[in-house]
C-alpha cells in the first residue's frame, strides 16, 4: 500500500486532467471521484487515480496556487518494463512526451544527456512538470514515477539536510544515490546536491539544490498526503512535521523547507470517497476548521452523531 500520495491543486480543471493522465500512461485508472460542497473555494472536484500503478489525487479548489518546478515528476521508461527492448522503451518515450507536449512546453528538449539516451523535461498544459527518462536498467531498480523536489532560495544548499530530515520522520525508508556536485559548477556550489532518491515509506523520492536565479518556490499546488492508520499516527507525523504554525489548516501543515504536507487517515479517504453525498457533506464540513485531523470527530460525523 503506497502511504505518501502526490496531491496536486488545480484552479477547475482536475476532473479533466485526471482522466487526461490516465488516457496518457501505461496501467493507469480513475479510482474515485466525488464532490466537496461548501468549502470556501465553492464545490470542489476530489479525484483519485493511479499513473502506472502510483497513486495521486487532485482537487479543484480555486486559482490559488500554480504548479512550478520546484516539484516534478520523474517518469522512467526502463527497458525492462518493455520486454528487454530499449527501442520499445523508447517509442512509449516519445509517445507519452508528445502527448505531454500538446499544450505544454519544453524546459529541456528531448534530446541525448550525458546522464541519460533520452530525456525531456516538458510543463504541460495544466502546468504539472514532468521529467521524461529512457533508464539504465543495470543497478537497483526504481518505480515508474518519482517526485522530484528542488531546493532554491534560501533552501539552496539544504537538499541533502532535508533528506536526512525525511529519514529520519519516516519508517521504511533509506538513502539511495548521493552525487554531489564537483567545482566548476557555478553558480551552484560544490558540495552541494546534485541529483539524490531516496524512499520513504516504501515510496522513492528524488532531491537537487539549484542556485540558478528561479522565480519559483515549493508551494501548496503539489502536497504530500500521508496516509495514516490511527490518530497516535497523525499526532506523531503532525508533530515532527509541521514547522509553520499560520500554514496549518484541514490536516495541511507545511515542514521547515517550505514542502506542503497533508496529515490524513486512511479511513477519512475511505469516507471521502465512498460515503454517500450526505456523508461526504457531513464530514466535510467537521474538518473545515480543523488543524491537526481528528479521527474520532470525522467518524461521529459521518455516522450523523
């Protein structure tokens, strides 16, 4: 069970990018959908879907915030994944980059790197980022789709602090590559991250510093919901977590490089999305003013208590 979800925020247009990615890559599917009422942002479209097997969901909930670079999605087409063939591999590549590409734009063309044979790195006309990568199948090998945060500004240089701060918040979790960059990379500095995965939970991440002059910054368009199994769960990961007192609202909290986090549990996404109408209005207006989620209030909720 995948236990950190990639949530992403979308003015209105959720529903439809949903089934936009899933109609785009391989083994993917819409999981549930259902309706907020009466936020402050109006009614809101809540999804569910899974892109080659990884979990997401979305919401629309107003124009508040505009996804960036500072948080992307590595795809890895391994030739593995398409019986031994790189050509295979390659085509499914150029196939899903176009696709991305209709509407979209390219940050790096798809091109050869020396890092990789292929890659592209392509905005796409909702403004999800997504960094395309024919894969060295030699090695340990890693999931189709990894979030990928960039640290600029004043985390430039905290790349490999904030790893060490995910390892040790979260359970299963490990460090993987480590490559940091060598003099004569200016303006970033030596020392400093240039590419790191890392797992958590079961879930890889990726991580680099950049100090070029960026005009963007880790937000609330792409947040990190963790999925827990009792509220000790939700009090322990809100409590290590969440470092940005006026940021903390509905089971939203912020840690102290500025990444969005979303404390939740399991059975208030079983609520979210199974429950009647009547249900999901219930429990949608108990946590409205909530901070830090409580478990016990939503399910009263929910029941009609």
């Amino acid at each position: 069970m995948q236990k950190i979800i990639p949530h992403l925020w979308f003015n209105t247009e959720a529903k439809e990018a949903a089934h936009f990615y899933t109609s785009i890559f391989p083994e993917s599917k819409i999981t549930h959908s259902s309706v907020l009422h009466n936020t402050p942002s109006g009614d809101c479209d809540v999804l569910g879907f899974e892109l080659w097997n990884h979990k997401f969901m979305a919401i629309s909930a107003g124009p508040l915030f505009t996804f960036n670079p500072s948080v992307s999605f590595i795809v890895n087409f391994d030739p593995l994944l398409f019986g031994s063939s790189g050509q295979a591999a390659r085509e499914k590549l150029d196939e899903v980059w176009n696709k991305l590409m209709d509407g979209g734009t390219a940050l790096m063309p798809l091109n050869e790197y020396p890092f990789s044979k292929r890659f592209g790195w392509v905005k796409d006309k909702y403004g999800v980022l997504w960094q395309l990568m024919l894969t060295n199948s030699e090695g340990e090998p890693r999931p189709s789709i990894i979030p990928t945060l960039m640290f600029v500004h004043e985390n430039c240089g905290k790349a490999e602090e904030a790893i060490n701060y995910y390892l040790s918040v979260f359970k299963n979790s490990k460090l993987g590559n480590l490559r940091l960059r060598p003099k004569g990379m200016e303006p970033d500095k030596e020392g400093t991250v240039l590419f790191a995965d890392f797992m958590l939970e079961g879930s890889w991440f990726a991580a680099m510093d950049s100090a070029h002059n960026h005009n963007f910054n880790f937000n609330e368009a792409i947040s990190f919901l963790v999925s827990c199994t009792n509220q000790a769960e939700i009090d322990h990961y809100w409590e290590k977590i969440s470092a940005v007192p006026e940021a903390e609202a509905c089971g939203w909290c912020k840690d102290k490089f500025g990444v969005s986090w979303q404390i939740a549990s399991g059975e208030m996404q079983e609520m979210l999305s199974k429950g009647t109408q009547e249900q999901i209005n219930r429990v949608t207006q108990a946590f409205m003013p909530m901070k830090k989620i409580n478990i016990a209030k939503l399910q009263a909720a929910y029941e009609g208590k």
